[in-house]
C-alpha cells in the first residue's frame, strides 16, 4: 500500500493536515484535473460570463424597473461574474503553480470565498422574496421596496466578507517543500532549479491548523449550502402550496418553474457539499495515498458541477421572466436598429435613421406597457 504522505518527512504537515510518511503524487486526481481544468472549466467561464453579462447589462440599460427581485437579479449576476473571473486563475494554480505575487494570491482567494457566500445568501434572499410577494402578497407593499432590498444586499454582502476572513488572512504564495516535478509536466522534471509556488492555506502550528481546518469548510457547508437550501425548501413549499390553489395554467406552470429552481440548487450543490462533509470528517486522520486520491477527485468532479450553477442562474432567475425577456428583446432590437442605421447606403442614410428611430420609440413603448410603475423581470 502506498504511504499517506504529502511531504517527504515523517510529521505533521499544517498546511494539509495530515500525518506524512512519504510523497503522494496524486496522479488519479491531477489526469482529471488536466481534463476538466482547460476544457470544463474554459466552458463554464464562457457561459457564465456571457450569461451574467446580460443580466447586467438588461439592468443598466433600463433601470426604470428597479424593483426588489431585480436588485437581487443584479447582484447576483455581479457574484457570478467575479467567480467566473476568479476561476481561470484558480484552475491554473491547481494545475500548474502561482503565476502572481502574495497579495495578489490574498485577494483572489478572499473574493472567490466572498462571491461564494454572497451567491448562496443572495438566493435565499431571492427566495424569501418570492414567498413575501407570493404567500404574503398582503405584506408585499411594505416588505418589498427597492430601499429594503439595498439594506438587504449591504448586509448580505458585507457577511460575506465577514465570513471570508479566514481566507484572506491564511492563504498565503509559498513555495512547498515537497517535490517540484509535482506540478511540473514530465519533459520538465529534470529542472531542479526551476521555484514553483502555490497558493494555499499556511499554517505555523498545530492549534491554528486544526481550528481553520475544520471551521472554513464547515462554515463553508453550513451558510453556503444547508442555509439556502432551508430557506429554498421553506419558501418554495408555501410557494407551491399557494399556486396550486388558483388553479390556473399560469400558476402551474410557475409551479414548474419553482421546482426547476430547487432542484438545480440540489443536483448542482448537493454532491460537493457531501465531498465536503466526507473530507471534514477525514480530516487530521492517517490515510493512505489511494484513499486521499480518490476523496480528491470526487471532491474536484463535484466542484466543477457546483461551478455549472453560476451559468444556469440566468436562465433559473431572469430568462424565465417575461419582462425580462421583453427588456432583454428591446435590447436586441435596438442593437439591430443601430446596426442597420449605420450600414445602410448614405444616400438613404437620412431615411434609414428616421424610420429605426421611430420603429425603436414604438417598440418601447409597446414593451413597456404598464411597466412604468415598476416590476419585476420574474414571475
């Protein structure tokens, strides 16, 4: 059987918490990190940009409809944005090694921690709103102002970053001190001289690594998937209960959408959170390299279908939505008329212009509707 090992020495290593006898290379987990990293993860930086993007920009571009859901929808969209942008680096430091400085290694950790807490509480959020707009419609007057739901985004931001102290205080750029040719490719070996440095907790005694440990990951567990996932049960069901007593095709057809929700949050978070709980449990435990490995690749699989959830966020959220749909389709239209206005032939330039422009004033006010008031881009 192969040793427990991280390191090259017979002690307790801090920064991986476990006890070492000899090297582990790991290499179950680092074929399917080669593979997930360029390819899955380039995939899901691309979708959740351009999805999230959208979002955004519907948002700014009308901010006429600023109502409680779309304050959410928007910061929700901006916390998947910064992860989607965090990703490619973090995936590069699994692969490879640190490309940047300490601060910079700091910084990129904190805020994935940061946009991982505030995505997760601003789903609940989302939530709670639905089920006071919903089952509590004769409250929904006073619960739901756009004033609320700012002081609700303040809070929820700024316990995001609370929580994610630990991470910009213990990560650290360092140079590990076992063997470099583990993050080096195989024609790279013989390069004894070449630093690699990573980006990783560090620790400098046993107390401090055994408290951080456990409570990141726990934390990690508890506010960033069992809290939403009780609040989305709780609201969702009152939610459920309440459409299907009107008894319409409307109704349940948000019924399925409902469901839908719950059941991406699930499929998407359930599997790491529980690769999350196993690795908890091993932790500061004599394992052989096998069994680490095994843990390691089932935990990196998951993450990467947890990462899948920031892409379907815009679809789950907004696209539902047919305002938001309708908002977002006048930005397409309005797109094509001002393409249209500027390829079109100058000497029909004057014509061109003045007929986009008022097809684009009559769009607008055929979309907009009654939706001067304000509302929401969800059901």
């Amino acid at each position: 059987m192969e040793p427990a090992s991280l390191n090259q020495s017979d002690d307790y290593d801090y920064n991986n918490s476990t006890w070492l006898v000899g090297p582990c290379t790991f290499q179950q987990n680092h074929s399917v990190e080669r593979v997930l990293g360029p390819y899955v993860h380039s995939l899901i930086c691309i979708l959740g940009l351009v999805g999230n993007s959208l979002v955004v920009a519907t948002y700014a571009c009308y901010k006429r409809t600023r109502s409680m859901t779309d304050v959410y929808l928007l910061n929700v969209a901006v916390a998947d944005l910064l992860f989607v942008a965090c990703l490619p680096l973090l995936v590069y430091n699994e692969l490879w090694a640190w490309p940047m400085g300490g601060a910079a290694c700091k910084l990129l950790r904190g805020s994935y921690s940061v946009n991982l807490y505030a995505g997760m509480l601003l789903l609940a959020a989302i939530s709670t709103d639905r089920y006071v707009a919903i089952v509590q419609a004769r409250r929904s007057a006073r619960l739901r102002s756009a004033a609320y739901s700012r002081g609700v985004c303040a809070a929820v931001w700024t316990s995001a970053v609370l929580l994610s102290v630990p991470d910009f205080y213990f990560y650290h750029r360092y140079e590990p001190s076992h063997s470099v040719s583990t993050f080096m490719d195989e024609d790279t070996e013989d390069v004894p001289e070449a630093k690699v440095y990573v980006c990783e907790f560090r620790f400098t005694d046993h107390t401090t690594a055994v408290n951080t440990k456990m409570a990141v990951p726990s934390t990690q567990l508890a506010v960033g998937f069992i809290l939403p996932l009780l609040v989305m049960v709780f609201c969702y069901t009152a939610i459920i209960v309440t459409l299907l007593k009107a008894r319409n095709f409307q109704r349940h057809k948000a019924v399925r959408v409902v469901l839908a929700v719950v059941a991406v949050f699930v499929v998407c978070h359930l599997p790491y959170n529980v690769t999350l709980l196993c690795e908890i449990a091993n932790l500061f435990k004599l394992q052989s390299c096998d069994k680490v490995d095994t843990l390691k690749v089932a935990k990196t699989v998951t993450q990467t279908i947890a990462y899948l959830h920031c892409c379907l966020n815009p679809v789950l959220y907004a696209f539902v939505g047919v305002k938001f749909r309708n908002h977002f389709r006048r930005i397409v239209q309005d797109l094509w008329c001002l393409g249209k206005r500027y390829i079109a032939p100058r000497r029909f330039s004057r014509v061109t212009s003045e007929f986009y422009v008022s097809r684009r004033e009559s769009t607008r006010r055929s979309v907009d509707g009654s939706s001067e008031n304000g509302s929401s881009f969800t059901m």
